[in-house]
C-alpha cells in the first residue's frame, strides 16, 4: 500500500465513522466560540461546555465582557483552570475587539493572533469552525495519532500542521481535525490503547506500537 493508499483509507475510515463531525464547544457566533475556545486550553470541552452559558449570561459580547472586570470574569472560569491568565486575556481580547475591530472577531489569522490569548490553533479553529475557512487545527489528540500512523514525525505541533495539510485534501480539513480528535478519544487514547483493535491503528500503526512491552499491573503488598 503506497502513503497516499495508505492516507486516503485513514480518511475513508473517518469520514464512515463520523461523516457530520459536530463542533464540540457550544456557541452561538464567532465571538461565543473565541471565548470557549481560549477557555479550552488545558480544559475538557465537557467542563467549558458547563462553564461557558454562565458567563455569557452575563456577556456573550465583546461590549459586555469588557465592562465586566478581570476579577469577575475569573470568578465565573475558575473550574476551567489557569483563572488568572484566562480572565485577563478575555478582557483584554475583548476590549481590542470592541475598539480595534468595531466589535467584530477579525477573519483573519494575523489579526487573530494579534489578540490577547490567542494563538495559532486557538486562531486556526476560529477560522475553521466559525468562518470556514480551510485549517487544521493540531491539539493533542490530532498530534498523537498522526505520529501514531506514521504521518507525521511528532517532533512538534507545528510539523504535525505542516504533515496534515500535505497529506490531506484541503476541503476535508476543516472535517478531518474534528473527525481525528472524536476518534482519537473513542479509539485512540493516550492510556490503555490496544492498538490490534483501533480500527487506523490495526492497519496502519507504528510498528512500535506494537512491539511495545505491556505495562505489569502493581500488585498491593
């Protein structure tokens, strides 16, 4: 089987598999998804998810959120953690926004990440899954299993971008990042994976995944 056979079958499989991705924060405009999206740094969706409707109850725009102070947006995310530097950014994303960009999220990336809290994948999904513009947003899910099928060396997010969009077809990116991470959580997680039954991983895996010497159970003493 040739890379490409080998790719365009990891794609089939995909796209069987979850041929309508669902976009995972919840939100109702770009901005909603700006904010779920910074919150979700080292957060589960599911708890952003829990989080998100209680602050926007109280602002779900960047006029509102920049009247609400640092303190009081910190006190609504604690649960999603990294409060102090969340908060911050939030406000201060948001008063740009409001002053800088006539209340719009920018549709672009260097705009995007000129704001603050925002970085290249917090941007790239923005202009995914808000604007639908091509790109692959690399989280840790979508690294693993790239470096897991043997498409990408896993040396760096940015190299695993970089893999990604080389291999895969510019119209199933915006799919295929949320197809690899719904995947990657179902079939493919980091702990206790057994790569003979991963549907891609099976066919497809390092062959170090399988070599790889099971773990010993600790026994109580």
């Amino acid at each position: 089987m040739t890379k490409q056979e080998k790719v365009q079958d990891i794609v089939n499989t995909l796209q069987t598999l979850y041929p309508n991705p669902p976009i995972p924060l919840d939100h109702k405009d770009p901005f909603t998804l700006l904010v779920a999206v910074a919150l979700s740094a080292q957060c589960t969706d599911e708890r952003v998810n829990k989080i998100t409707p209680l602050l926007f109850a109280k602002a779900d725009n960047p006029y509102d959120m920049m009247q609400l102070t640092v303190e009081e947006i910190k006190e609504i995310i604690k649960p999603c953690g990294l409060s102090p530097m969340k908060s911050k950014g939030i406000h201060g994303m948001s008063k740009i926004i409001v002053e800088k960009f006539d209340g719009k999220v920018p549709d672009n990336f260097e705009d995007l990440e000129s704001l603050p809290a925002v970085g290249h994948k917090t941007a790239s999904v923005v202009m995914s899954q808000a604007f639908g513009v091509p790109s692959f947003p690399v989280d840790t899910h979508i690294h693993r299993l790239m470096y897991r099928w043997g498409l990408s060396t896993g040396k760096s997010v940015t190299q695993t971008e970089k893999d990604a969009k080389r291999l895969f077809e510019e119209k199933d990116w915006n799919d295929l990042h949320l197809q690899i991470i719904y995947f990657g959580r179902e079939y493919c997680p980091a702990q206790r994976h057994d790569p003979n039954t991963c549907p891609i991983c099976s066919k497809h895996g390092r062959k170090s995944l399988f070599n790889a010497p099971a773990k010993k159970k600790k026994t109580k003493k």
